[in-house]
C-alpha cells in the first residue's frame, strides 16, 4: 500500500511541476543615484512578482481614467497567470482584462524564462510612480530605472538600478513534493524492513 501511495505521490508531483505557473520575483543586486533626492526603492521593487504558465509570455494592458469610468485602450496577454505590482501602484485584472490603478495604468511585458530566470523587458506607467523601466539583453541580470513623483524627477534623481528576476516554488507545490518525499522514504523503509526479515 505504501509503495502504491508513493507512486502516486510522486506521479502527482510530476505532473503538477509541469502544468502549473512558475512563479518569479525580482530581487535588487545594486541601486544608484546621484541626486539629492534620491529614495531607495529596494523594498518596492523585491516584492514585484510575476507568474507565468509558459517559457514565453507578452503583455500589453492600457487603462486611463482621467475622472471618468476605467476604460481599457489596450490590452493582450500570452501565458501570462498573474502580475503583482502593487508595490508600483500597478494592479492588473487579468480576468477582465484592465489595469485598475486610479487615473492611469499600463504595462507592457515581453519575457523568456531560460533555467531559473527571466529575460526579456518590462515597462510600466501609473499615478504614483509614474515611470519604470528594466530589461536585460541576454543575461540573467536586469537593469532599469525609475522615476517617482514622490519627489524630483530630475536625471539625478532617478534611481538606476539592477537585479534579477528567478523562480520561487509556490507552497501548493512545495507540499506535493514534501508528500511525494515522504511516500518515496515510507517505500524505502517497508523495502530495508523486508530485506532485513528475509535475511534473518
């Protein structure tokens, strides 16, 4: 019974690994700013996540709503789950397909994961922080900035910074794998207890 459990288990892992959306988050390596206004945005940019179902994904969603009723101008999506950019005042629904931010939301993605990692350029626009950038041309590290009206705007003042988007597991699948592992250790004794009985 033990060794059935395991195999599905592990089965389920397996599968699971392969049909469901990979999760990224973008982690900060380097910020700089010469300005004296300049604001670290560290804190904002580590909590940006991006949860996509397939190696390729693009996105393109355009809301404006200057006091009237959010209409979206634009919008397209390709194996793109979800986008959490709260942090940048960039709210997404991707079920109606529109950005919600108060009077102005766009964001335009073009990635490609490759191992751990994803490539390719973002570009966002909203009320709060109203300019972000970042891409990469190759590589596992990205670069971008950003402009804030929180203060000075000036080239200065803007915070040049670089990091990398990866994969982080998501709990639903973590705890599919820790099943899995506990059915392959439960196989593993009932096989060291037989072997151990026979041989006595």
């Amino acid at each position: 019974m033990r060794k059935i459990l395991g195999a599905i288990a592990m089965a389920g892992c397996m599968m699971t690994g392969a049909n469901a959306a990979i999760v990224y988050q973008f982690q900060v390596t380097s910020m700089e700013c010469s300005g004296s206004h300049c604001e670290d945005w560290s804190s904002e940019l580590n909590s940006l996540t991006i949860s996509m179902s397939a190696p390729i994904g693009e996105l393109d969603v355009r809301t404006v709503d200057w006091g009237t009723p959010i209409e979206s101008s634009q919008y397209y999506n390709s194996n793109i789950v979800a986008v959490d950019f709260a942090a940048l005042d960039i709210f997404v629904n991707m079920q109606e397909g529109r950005c919600e931010s108060l009077a102005l939301c766009e964001m335009v993605a073009s990635l490609q994961a490759n191992d751990r990692y994803l490539q390719g350029s973002i570009r966002t626009l909203s009320t709060m922080y109203a300019d972000t950038f970042m891409s990469t041309n190759g590589s596992d590290l990205w670069s971008g900035y950003l402009n804030s009206d929180r203060g000075p705007t000036t080239p200065d003042n803007r915070p040049i910074y670089s990091g990398v988007w990866y994969a982080v597991p998501e709990p639903g699948a973590l705890a599919l794998l820790g099943v899995g592992l506990a059915g392959m250790i439960g196989v593993r004794q009932r096989r060291r207890t037989a072997a151990v009985a026979a041989s006595t």
